[in-house]
C-alpha cells in the first residue's frame, strides 16, 4: 500500500494533493493508493479524495483543527504502521517538510525529500531532487520496509478525478498531548490565490520603487490576470510585503505555468525559487539583469511605464 497525506485547505483538496496521487501510481505497488485526510470538518475533502485515491482513511476529529507537527507525525506513523504502508508520500510543503523527517525517525524508515521524481525498481525506490540553488539534479535511492517521500509541489501532473467513489473509512487515532497552542493569528485572509496553488504568479523585486508601487504595479497586474502575488527578499526585508509571498532559498519555491517578474534584477538565491517556472516574463530597465538569461520573454525599460500599459490592456 502507499499512503499519501491529502492536504487541503478551506475545504478544497489541495493542488499538491492530486500531485501525490499521480506520483504514487506511477510506481505501480499492489495495495493501491490509500489518502489519509487529517482535521477537523474534512467530509468534503475527503469526498474529493474519494475521486482519486483507491480508499480513503479519515481522522476527524477536533484536536486536528489546528496544525501540529508533532501531532501530524504521530497520526502518519500510527495509519502507516496499521495499514502496513510500503510508502508513504507527503507533500513538500513548508508544514509537510517539517513533520515528514519527524515520520520517518518513528518509522525508522529512510527519508527521500523534495523528489522531482520517482522510479520503483525491485523494491528500490529511484528519486531525482535538486541541489544547489536547483543548478544541479541529484539522484538518490532508498530501500526498506517503508520508505518516506516529500514530493516537490509542480513535479508531478495533477490526477483527474475519475466517476467512481472510493470507501472511505474513519480512523481513531492515539494521539499525544499538544504542546503548543497557537492563540492568534495576524495572517490576513486576502482571498487571493495561494502561492502553490497558482498557475499565474506576478512577483516584484526593489525595481517597483516602494510598498506603494508595489501594490499599484505587481497587484494591480496580478489582479486582471487571477494571478499569486510574490515578491523577492528584498521586497520582505524592506517591510513591503509579508514573508509569506517570499519566492526564493530563503521563501517558497514556485513552478507555475507563467512567472512574471516586475522590477527583479535576478539574484541567483530568488531563481532558485522559480527557474523551474514553465514560461518566465522578466520586465526590468536593465538589460543586463540576470533575470534576462532564463527569462522567454523580456522587455527592458521602466515598469513604472510598461505595467501600468499592460494593465490598460488587460482591462479592456
């Protein structure tokens, strides 16, 4: 059996969720895909589960209201060790990055992390990450009773939901006692489209001038185009924007389908969080900007002229 955990996010499976189910099948394991869907109110994520996985396990329960790591890894070690997993896939996300090494010491299991891919030869467990600031793909192999992967967000194709509804099956859970409980939250809810999520994402780097031309250019574009809002380390140090758009070694790592960087010069520690884009738009005044050497397309002159006219065209 290979066990994937479906994260999910007001109500709605995940992106990364269906990302999971095509890597796990494509190693071809008997037992078939098993989705564990953690917290609290799951049933209509775990009905989405149900259109793609083989069988669906459900922990619903209040102490899973609030994200754990401790209390997240205890949950995957325990329906692991029940279910006998072979396998056990969970995204690369910043929650499943930190819990997952947490599941693999209780499994004692090997830990293959922000795989690109995935090749299962006789029970040996293929993988290719990359390293470097992503300039470099290394392949690496584990083997053993159960084997835990983290799966690179925008690896892996998004599986369909088919007709058929899988069972679904709830779980009781043995669960230590939290530790940490979190109060409160600043986190503004903006109803934009999460980072992961996008398949549009408008970044803005020091080029934009200030917080204020950063909201008139990057967000004034991102809008029309239904698109995530991202920004470099500078932006973030400046105050500008929260880290929580921050693309790069020290933010999030992106790939979605357009990348478009307004005002980004191109350090190499930013490319490292969105090189792998599929098509890259780079607007900058510098023509000799790094950011021109990876980009598809690029238009040199001044955002401050350009973005507003290719806002004007949006609109109409």
């Amino acid at each position: 059996m290979i066990l994937i955990v479906a994260e999910h996010a007001n109500g709605s499976l995940s992106k990364s969720a269906y990302e999971l189910v095509t890597a796990a099948r494509g190693l071809q394991r008997e037992g078939g895909v098993t989705a564990l869907v953690l917290g609290s109110g799951v049933v209509s994520v775990a009905g989405a589960a149900a259109l793609v996985a083989d069988q669906v396990l459900v922990a619903d329960t209040p102490e899973m209201a609030q994200y754990d790591a401790e209390i997240w890894a205890a949950a995957v070690a325990q329906i692991a060790t029940e279910g006998e997993a072979e396998v056990v896939m969970i995204a690369g996300s910043r929650s499943g990055r930190e819990y997952s090494p947490r599941v693999a010491v209780k499994l004692d299991a090997p830990l293959l992390e922000d795989v690109i891919s995935l090749k299962d030869e006789g029970g040996v467990l293929h993988a290719e990450h990359y390293t470097y600031l992503t300039r470099v793909t290394e392949r690496v192999e584990a083997q053993g009773a159960v084997i835990v992967a983290t799966v690179k967000p925008g690896a892996f194709a998004a599986a369909v939901p088919g007709s058929s509804v899988a069972e679904q099956f709830d779980v009781d859970l043995e669960l230590p006692k939290r530790r940490l409980v979190i109060t409160g939250s600043t986190k503004e809810k903006t109803g934009r489209i999460a980072l992961g999520e996008a398949d549009i994402v408008v970044a803005g780097g020091r080029g934009v001038g200030s917080a204020e031309g950063f909201t008139q250019l990057v967000e004034g574009l991102a809008d029309p185009l239904g698109a995530a809002i991202g920004a470099t380390r500078a932006v973030v140090d400046a105050g500008w924007r929260p880290y929580a758009e921050q693309v790069g070694q020290t933010g999030k790592t992106v790939q979605p389908k357009a990348y478009i960087a307004v005002g980004i010069s191109g350090a190499v520690q930013h490319l490292s969080g969105m090189n792998k884009s599929k098509c890259i738009v780079a607007i900058n005044k510098d023509a000799d900007a790094p950011i021109f050497k990876i980009a598809d397309y690029g238009i040199v002159g001044d955002v401050k002229e350009i973005v507003p006219a290719v806002i004007q065209a949006l609109r109409k």
